[in-house]
C-alpha cells in the first residue's frame, strides 16, 4: 500500500465521481480506477460501490477513510519534519558556557537565535572552558562558549567578543577613588580567584604580568560562583580581576576600575565546536553568534564615536 493510493482513494470517496477525482488528482480515469482496483485487491475488500452512473461508499470504504486520512497527514506532517530538520528548522541543540557570559554575549544570542529558530530546543549548561573542551571532545555538548585556552585539529572556533578586565572592589577601598587603578597598586592586595582548575585562563592572563613585578596574585579565597565571589568582594574580602562585561553587575555594594600598565591582558570570549561540522544547527547557531557578535561591535563603534 503507498501514499498514492491512499490519496486516491481519499479524494475519490470526497468527489463521489471519477471525473472530478481524476482531474484533481492529475490523471486520467483509466488509471485512477486502476489505482482503486489494485488498493482494493490488496485490502481483499471494495471500497466502493459502482454502477454505471454513481458511485458511493461501501462499509468497508466508510469505515477505512478515517484511517486513510489520518495516514496521508501523518506522511506529510513526518515528509515536513524531515524537511524542516534537514533545514536546521528542528531540532536540539545542547549549548555551555562560561560563568561571565551571561554578563556578555549569552542573552543577546540566545534570544536572537530564539527569534531566527523558534522550534528548536537548547539546551543550557555552565561549565569552564576545560569541562567544554572535554564535552565537545566527547560529544556531550554541541557548542561551547569558552576561553581560548585549547588549539586543537579537531575543534573550531571564532573570537566573538574581546574586552580588557577590571578590578572589582568593595566601594570603600582604598583604590576606590581612583578613576583607573595601575597593575603595580595590586601587588600587595588581596585577591578572590575561582579555583585554579577553573581559573586557568585568568591565572594565564595575570600570572606573567605578576611575575614580572617579582610576586604572584595573592589569592585569599577561592570561589567557583561569580555571584558569590562578587558578594565577598562587597564584604571586602579581597579584591577580583574580571572581565568588563561583568561591571554590569553593580550589586553587593561593588565597583570596578579599568586596570592600567604594560600590556594588560584582554578577556576573549570564543565559540567553539567539533571540526568538522555536519550539524546544521551548530552552523546556525555559530552564524548567529557571529552577527550578534558584530552587531554589538558596531552599535557600540557607533556610541563611542557618537
């Protein structure tokens, strides 16, 4: 049995009449009454009853249009499917990220890529950049959105966002009252780094930079949630070298001054994925991040030159 003898059938029990039938189906009678003949040989019952001037209905035919029906529109409601999944219409897409994205670029993309593929389904998850590396590595995940601290064959990648640090500190620091803060008033202070497993971009940033002033970053605490580490830097437990994005945040009683000195590192904010690339939804989804990305570059162009 194929679809076309379901929709045969299906229009000839509508139009009641081989003529009408035939034409909307695009075939001559002759071979209509041959594709009814060969489905009703198949079920071994008639569907309809014929004469030489009507023709209607039999039990049987009754009984099984409901079915067809339903057959011919699952057919097509599974052909679209496929057809809008092969698109990268459809879909699950599994997504991680850094602890600062949220801060950055996450909620911008996320919701235009919402808007531009509202019918597939992602899936968020927080992990640093070495979780992501092994997740994409392993195929858990199928986007991350990660610090540059891996070069490999097998992953790809693009910089969506570069932005310089700045330190957070309670408002009653003593380096509050400073409009920028240069890197040799931080040798002596204390520090909140998120461990280093987790911390190891910012401790590859920083920790040169350090040395070349004959120390290391004095790490008093060490705090794997942003927020929390925020709420200890409002306490005035030590002081925290985050990215620029972050000084969104102006909760817990915390401010942030660039930071100034020679070559004081950037903050780079890539999206990686599995090379090569046979998922159209991560094709997608990285074009998408690609747009914002230089969307947010040129409004902010616009306002700086403004």
């Amino acid at each position: 049995m194929d679809q076309k003898s379901l929709v045969a059938f299906v229009v000839l029990a509508e139009e009641l009449q081989f003529n009408r039938a035939a034409k909307r189906l695009g075939v001559t009678q002759s071979a209509l009454s041959q594709q009814i003949a060969r489905l009703e040989k198949e079920l071994e019952v008639e569907l309809f009853e014929r004469t030489k001037r009507t023709v209607r209905l039999s039990q049987c035919g009754h009984v099984f249009l409901p079915d067809a029906q339903k057959v011919i529109t699952d057919i097509t409601t599974a052909t679209d499917t496929a057809r809008r999944a092969a698109k990268g219409l459809l879909g699950k897409i599994a997504i991680a990220y850094v602890d600062a994205a949220p801060f950055s670029l996450l909620s911008p993309v996320i919701m235009q890529f919402r808007k531009d593929y509202p019918d597939v389904e992602m899936v968020l998850h927080e992990m640093t950049s070495a979780e992501q590396f092994a997740a994409l590595q392993n195929h858990e995940i199928d986007i991350g959105l990660l610090r540059p601290l891996y070069e490999t064959e097998w992953m790809a990648s693009a910089t969506l966002l570069r932005e310089p640090y700045v330190v957070a500190m309670h408002a009653e620091h003593d380096l509050a009252g400073q409009e920028a803060v240069h890197i040799r008033a931080l040798i002596t202070e204390k520090f909140l780094f998120t461990s280093r497993e987790k911390a190891k971009y910012i401790f590859s940033n920083w920790l040169e930079i350090f040395s070349r002033h004959g120390t290391s970053p004095r790490v008093v605490q060490e705090v794997n949630q942003l927020h929390a580490m925020l709420s200890l830097v409002g306490a005035g437990m030590g002081l925290a070298l985050l990215p620029l994005s972050v000084a969104k945040n102006n909760n817990h009683g915390v401010v942030y001054r660039p930071v100034v000195g020679t070559d004081t590192p950037d903050a780079i904010l890539n999206v990686g994925w599995h090379n090569p690339c046979n998922n159209i939804l991560v094709k997608h989804f990285v074009r998408t991040a690609k747009q914002v990305s230089a969307r947010l570059r040129a409004e902010k162009t616009r306002v700086t030159s403004g």
